[in-house]
C-alpha cells in the first residue's frame, strides 16, 4: 500500500476536512479526493462519509486510522530526527495571546535558543485563542497556546498551567470604596466605579463577577485597551479597577502601585493548554519546546 496514500488518510481523518488536509499536506482538493478514492478501491470499502461541511469516517476509516497513524508518526519522526542532526537549528512557529506569550512561554523558550546558535530559532505571533486554534490547524504555527480546549481529532491539547484572576485598583480608589464596605455589599459596591478592560464585552470583569459575586457587572468600561499590560498601566495611574491575572500585576502588588480589593477563598481561574496537531510531537524541534513549556510551568505560581 502506498504510504502516500496512507499519509493523506490519516491528515485527512484528523483534519475533518479535504480542505483543511489539503492545505496540511501542501496539496490541491481534488488530488486529496482523488488520493482517498484511489485508496478506498484498493480497501473496497469507504473511508470516510461525505457531508455538508466536511467528512466523517466510517467504522473501517476509525480503524485503519488507528492503526495506521502510529506507524506514520513513528516514521515522521525517524526522517525528523535525521533533518536535526542534519540541520543545527529548526524554526519553532509559536502563537498564543500577546501578555501569556511575552511574560511567560517567550522567557522561556529563548533558552532553547543557545548562546553558540545550535539551538531553536523562534518566530513568534500574537492572537486570540479563535485565531491561534485556526492558524495552528491551517499549517501556520507548529505550537500554540491557548485558553480554549481544541475539539475533534486535528488538534490535541495539554493543560500547561492555570492563572489566579485578581480584582486591584489603585489605593485612592481602595479608599474610596473600603473593603469593610466591599466585603458586606459585593458588587453593587462597586457599580459607580469606572472599569479599564480589553473589550467593550468585559471578559475578565464578567468572569470575575459571575465566579465570585455570582452576577453579571453593571459597570461599563471607562478604558479599553487590547492588552493586558496596557489595563495594568491605566489601572496604576488610577483610571480604574481592573481585573488581571496574578502574574501579569504581582510585581504591582509587591510595590504597593495597585491593591487587592478582595481576596476570595476560591479566586476565579483560567486554564492555558499547550495545543499542536495531532502527530507534529513526533518532530523533535516542536517535542522539545512543548515538553520545556511543561517544565517552565511547574515553577509558575
């Protein structure tokens, strides 16, 4: 059986999609549909069901997938193991959301880098979990990082590390608003204060009410920045509460510039997932930088 017919098979059963496998494997639609035809002769069973949006694999696909996939993967990773110790440096694609990226999985990949060169070589990109997920599955990246949890086969998530949520502003307003006051009332306390957020929607904000005062904010932003560091900046000068994760303002914290309005027994979390397509691990250069990731996260408060 041709492995080039196997290969496309199985890019095709993850993917979901001739489309999307298609551009995976660099090829045209109709050479992939002509591939799994050719295929599915040989078998003289169908591979996959043809639908509306996509294909779905019929019993017999499910089990020469799962059968076949691991083979495949093992032998990308024999010629990808070849091309590294042929090639001192292979590129790591990296997205994930700008502050995640920059504060934390960037710092800890250049080490992989290497002062003499022979390390990685990193290109970074900057997007929401919706534009990682799509550019990771389309062929762009090779690693992403994302706050969302991937579904179907093409992709496959690890959680990396949780981040605390915390409710600051700057001490003026601490004062005005008075924790006794806070503690007692919850978030109508909090209703006529002005609001630096990243969107016009409130996420941090409405995830934060909705886990610790169980209610949507009444509050409207007073500032909208696209970036984390930039509602940490606005809410040092006193714009107004902000809602960051513990990480990006616990330098903040320590110097006294901004404050902690509250302090929940469960403070609200979000998870991160580390997310490839499903068989790249097998690539030496991308196994490395995700299991460092893994590392990096342990020491990661």
């Amino acid at each position: 059986m041709d492995l080039a017919l196997l290969r496309t098979f199985v890019t095709v059963h993850r993917a979901g999609s001739f489309t999307r496998a298609a551009a995976l494997l660099g090829l045209s639609q109709p050479a992939v549909t002509s591939q799994i035809r050719t295929l599915e002769r040989q078998l003289g069973r169908p591979l996959f069901l043809r639908q509306a949006r996509g294909v779905t694999p019929t019993t017999i696909g499910d089990e020469l997938a799962h059968k076949a996939a691991p083979h495949l993967d093992a032998l990308v990773e024999i010629a990808e193991t070849g091309l590294d110790e042929a090639s001192s440096v292979r590129t790591l694609h990296l997205a994930g959301p700008p502050e995640f990226t920059a504060e934390r999985a960037l710092p800890a990949l250049t080490e992989l880098t290497g002062d003499d060169g022979q390390g990685l070589a990193l290109r970074a990109s900057f997007g929401n979990a919706e534009e990682t997920l799509e550019g990771l599955a389309a062929g762009h990246h090779d690693l992403a990082i994302s706050t969302a949890r991937p579904r179907g086969a093409l992709l496959t998530a690890t959680p990396l590390c949780d981040e605390e949520h915390v409710l600051v502003a700057s001490p003026r307003w601490e004062a005005r608003i008075g924790s006794g006051k806070l503690l007692c009332e919850g978030a109508p306390a909090l209703e006529n204060f002005p609001v630096v957020e990243v969107h016009e929607s409130l996420p941090f904000v409405a995830r934060y009410w909705a886990a610790v005062f169980d209610c949507r904010p009444a509050a409207s932003g007073t500032v909208i920045v696209p970036d984390l560091r930039a509602v940490l900046a606005c809410a040092i000068t006193g714009a107004g509460l902000a809602v960051l994760p513990r990480y990006l303002c616990a330098t903040a914290l320590e110097c006294g510039d901004v404050v902690a309005l509250l302090e929940p027994a469960v403070p609200p979390l979000r998870t991160y997932f580390l997310v490839v397509r499903t068989g790249t691990l097998a690539m030496p250069h991308i196994a490395r930088a995700h299991e460092w990731l893994l590392q990096a996260a342990t020491d990661w408060s």
